[in-house]
C-alpha cells in the first residue's frame, strides 16, 4: 500500500482526533448504550439502535484515522531537492492563457486548502507539473479544459 503523505502538523491532528474518538466511545457511547439497555427489550428499542449506529460510525471512523496514521510518511522527512516540482515544494506559476501569476505549495491531501494555496500532489494540476523545472513551460489537461503555464521558481516547502 502506498505511503500516506501527510505533515507533522497534520499527523498530529489525526492522532488527537483519535484520541477524541476513542475518549467519546468510552464515555458518551458507553453511557448512551447502558442508558438504552435500561429501557428494556432492545428489539424495538431506538435508542439502542441509534447508539450502536454511533459506535459502528465513531469506530469506523476511528479505524481509517489509524490506518492512514500508519501509513503516515512525513513530508518533512523526504529527500525534497526544491529544484522541480515534487511533493514539499512551493510553485510560482505564470498562467500563460490568463496573463497572470499563481503560487502553490505542494503538500498531502490532508493539507489541501486551494483558497489558501495549498494543493494536493495528487490534484490534477499538480501531476501536470510533476518533476517539471523553472523555465519549462506545460500544458496542463484540468477539469475546466487545457491549460498553459510557465514554470517561473520552485523551491522546498521550510518547515517549522
């Protein structure tokens, strides 16, 4: 299975959204059931059911966070050059059909944010410019058409 790329920053969020899981079914789960199965026959009894179908969401949920979690590979921790595009790298872009300059930063999926230039590796976008250099220009297949562009700077993401 392929790594999961994520930053420190990130990974750490995962871990404590986890633990906020874990610490929810042993209390509001836990009380919620115990509350239910006084009610008696949990055959008809909604409130069991609706409980389990918590536990089953919160521990399903609980699940994909670990096994990302596990698969975790730090950014920080790659071998990033900063000469071409790659994963932990910041773009500046010259849209040659918009007449106009973008700048990205290259992060995991956990970290996209485009309102705050921060694209996926795995955004259509950046495959286009995967392993390109400043100077070379590409043609781009997006979602909206094609589109062409100018590699102006690249250079690696600092982390804190």
């Amino acid at each position: 299975m392929p790594a999961f790329y994520t930053t420190k920053a990130s990974l750490d969020l995962m871990k404590e959204k986890v633990e906020g899981i874990q610490h929810r079914l042993k209390t509001e789960v836990a009380q919620e059931l115990a509350k239910a199965a006084d009610y008696g026959d949990l055959s008809e009894n909604s409130e069991w059911e609706a409980a389990l179908e918590l536990q089953s969401h919160l521990k399903h949920e609980a699940s994909k966070l670990m096994g990302k979690i596990q698969e975790a590979e730090l950014i920080e921790d790659l071998p990033i050059a900063g000469d071409r595009v790659t994963i932990g790298t910041e773009v500046t872009l010259f849209d040659l059909d918009k007449d106009e300059e973008l700048t990205y930063k290259i992060l995991g999926e956990q970290e996209s944010d485009f309102q705050n230039g921060i694209l996926s590796f795995q955004a259509p976008l950046v495959r286009g410019l995967m392993q390109k250099e400043p100077g070379d220009e590409v043609q781009v297949k997006l979602p909206s058409g094609t589109r062409n562009f100018e590699i102006v700077d690249v250079k690696k993401i600092e982390f804190p």
